[in-house]
C-alpha cells in the first residue's frame, strides 16, 4: 500500500511540474498579460465612447427624442443606444489595434533592412577580400 501512495505522489508532483512548466512558458505568460491589457484596454475604450465620444455626437442627434442615447430604444425593446455605443467601441478598438500594428510592422521592416544593410559588406571590405584573395593566388602560384 506504501508503494500506491508514493506512486500517486510522484504522478502528483510530476503533474504540478508539467502543469508549472507549461503555465510559465512565454507564450501563455504573454497570452495572460495581452488578455489583461486589452480588458483594461476595452474599459478606457468603453468610457471613451460612453463618456466624451456619444455624448458629443450622438446625444445631440438623438436630443429630438428627449432621451439619453443610452437609453434609445426603438420599437418593441431594440435598445438602439446600446447597439451604438458598442459599434463605437468596435470600431475604436479596431483603429487603434490597426495602427499599433501598423507600427510594429514598420518597425520590423526598418529593423530587418538596419540588419540587412549591418550584414552585407561595404564596398571597401569587398575590395580588400578581393585583393587578398588575389594576393594569396599569386603567391601560391610557382615562380617561374
């Protein structure tokens, strides 16, 4: 019975350690942290467009109808200002995503030509390979 209890106990701790390695490898880590940042992202968004965005632009064309845009409902309980204000959040996020990525790509495509550019030898390093190169066939060459 001793030797079932172990066993389990070494399955157990077997499980924690695959269970630890694989909760801290980069990608989940980072996969949390994105999740993270774009739910406190989606907060600042959601105030943006219920705060400053709807109030300047839609409350004044929904002012004929005397209510708040959020509270907008057409017909039989389509809460129209709620549809509205989440287009916005959408729509929002989206841009902004967009050109994040826009960023980071030109980045990328400047870092990767610096790179290219690093690599590649200048004209002189080329001349002087050339001319050792040169130098060392006409030294191995027989003399006549």
């Amino acid at each position: 019975m001793a030797n079932g209890v172990g066993g389990r106990r070494v399955r157990a701790r077997s499980f924690w350690d695959d269970f630890k390695a694989f909760a801290l490898k980069g990608n989940v880590v980072d996969l949390a942290i994105a999740v993270i940042i774009g739910g406190a992202f989606g907060a600042v968004i959601s105030s943006l467009v219920e705060d400053i965005i709807m109030p300047a632009i839609i409350n004044p064309m929904l002012a004929g109808a005397g209510t708040d845009w959020r509270e907008a409902v057409v017909g039989p309980g389509i809460r129209l200002g709620s549809f509205l204000g989440t287009i916005i959040d959408f729509l929002i996020i989206a841009l902004v995503l967009f050109l994040i990525i826009r960023i980071f790509e030109r980045l990328k495509r400047k870092e990767a030509v610096e790179a290219a550019a690093a690599a590649e030898p200048s004209v002189e390093e080329k001349l002087n390979d050339t001319l050792t190169r040169l130098t060392q066939y006409l030294e191995s060459r027989p003399k006549i």
